[in-house]
C-alpha cells in the first residue's frame, strides 16, 4: 500500500485476534521491524521469537494488543499495557497511573506516511481518555534516533537511559496528561 503524498491515511485501530497471527510472524522477519526491536545485527526475527498466538490468547499478561489498518489493509501493532501491574514486570518498580506503549508498522511501504502519528493519537486519546492516567511510558532503543525523534513531536519527553531484559539500552520517554492536554 503506497499512500498517495500529502494524502492522510484513514487509520483504525482494532483489537488483534488469532486471525491476525501469520501477519505478525511476517512483520516480525521485516528488518525494519527487528531493528526496531533489538540493537543485535544477527537477530532474523523480532522481539525474541514471540509466539504471537500464546501472546493474544493469554488473557492474564495485562497488554491489549491492536492492529492498525490503513484504509481497510492491515499495517502495524500497537500494544498497550499498565506498567505499574503487568505480570512480567518488565518495567519493574513504577509508579501507578501510567501507560506504557508499544509501536510498530510492519508494511515497509506503509513507513513514513502519517500512519504512526494517526496510531499514537488515538492510543494516547484513549489513555488520557480514562481520568486515572497520569502519563504514558515508551521505552525506544538508545539507538533508534528516528523513533526518538517521532515521540518527542508528539510531546514526550526523554527521561533517561535504561537496559531491559540485560540487553535493550533504551530511552525512556514519558508524556503527561498536562504536557498532551496542552498540545
């Protein structure tokens, strides 16, 4: 799917099911998509191998996970979680009220074209939209200029580097409810 230039995507966000798995497995080979996801050259699928249909049948691991579609055609995920009460604690001692979430297209051709703008707004209107959220929490690598630079137009802010899982050097980046009501 190639956007038309300066033609804004219709971009839906909807809940990802068991359909949806051979898409994500294909997404996870892009790499464009393991760059994303890890620092390391010799990796050949994302996100360690995630088995996606455990991931959307497991209703107890706290992350809601959504397929973008632009115009119709599936092009990224969206994941979204409580940071403060998420089983894994991956992000471990925080504080409650936040929201952390998780970005990527899969389309190669679907990059670049407003799509993640369109993900993130509705992802961070949702959040805010529930009076109990305080912030919202990404965790882009170090490394990921391109993503830093995507999160702070939509007003996050850098709060520090931070290793996860003994091997992902990432940015924190934080976005308040005054900083997105202000926008």
């Amino acid at each position: 799917m190639a956007l038309s230039p300066g033609s804004p995507p219709n971009v839906r966000l909807r809940p990802a099911t068991l359909a949806d798995v051979a898409t994500l497995e294909r997404w996870d080979r892009q790499p464009h998509v393991i760059a994303c996801s890890s620092d390391r050259p010799d990796l050949e699928v994302a996100f360690d191998g995630i088995d996606w249909r455990e991931e959307l049948a497991d209703d107890a691991s706290g992350i809601t996970t959504f397929i973008a579609e632009a115009d119709g055609r599936p092009v990224g995920v969206l994941q979204v979680c409580d940071p403060h009460t998420e089983p894994s604690h991956y992000w471990g001692e925080i504080e409650p009220g936040l929201r952390a979430i998780d970005i990527w297209i899969g389309e190669p051709n679907a990059l670049n074209g407003g799509i993640g703008t369109a993900m993130m707004t509705q992802a961070l209107n949702a959040a805010f939209a529930d009076k109990t959220v305080d912030g919202v929490v990404i965790d882009p690598l170090t490394s990921n200029t391109a993503a830093h630079r995507f999160y702070q137009r939509l007003g996050f802010r850098p709060e520090g580097r931070r290793v996860f899982n003994d091997e992902d050097d990432c940015l924190v980046h934080r976005l308040t409810r005054g900083q997105w009501e202000a926008r």
